[in-house]
C-alpha cells in the first residue's frame, strides 16, 4: 500500500495552489503484477479544466478549481 499527496503553493495571489493525493496498492501473484490507483487532484494537469481535450489547463480554465478523480489499474504478465 502507499499514499502520495502533493502540494504547490503559487507565488500569484489571484491563482490557487495545486493539490494531487494518491492512495494505492501493488499486487504480487507471479507471473501476474497489478498495480491500482486512485487519485484526487484540483488544479493539476491533467485534471482540470481543459475543455478542447488539449490535457492543459490553467487558473483561468473552466472548473480547474474543482476536486477531480481518476482510477488507473495497470496489469502485466511477466515471463
């Protein structure tokens, strides 16, 4: 198990910090590997705002400033 959580803090006072936290799991069953992710972000690429699919964004973007998830599980066979 870990747990990653990130904070930036913007010198700008009219942009709001970035924030992304991580919680997440690895699982070993030879030759199987699985790793799962789930992640919350506000303000972090690729999470918000974009909204011509670009994956950019900025303070200035269409809800960037709102709590975004993501779920990744990742699965390889190894031999």
């Amino acid at each position: 198990l870990y747990s990653d959580y990130s904070l930036m803090r913007k010198d700008q006072r009219e942009w709001d910090d970035s924030q992304m936290f991580t919680l997440g799991a690895h699982f070993l069953a030879l030759p199987v590997k699985a790793w799962l992710d789930l992640t919350w972000a506000r303000n972090a690429n690729p999470y918000g705002g974009a909204e011509n699919a670009s994956g950019f964004t900025s303070t200035t973007s269409s809800g960037s400033n709102r709590w975004y998830h993501r779920t990744n599980l990742t699965i390889g066979y190894y031999f």
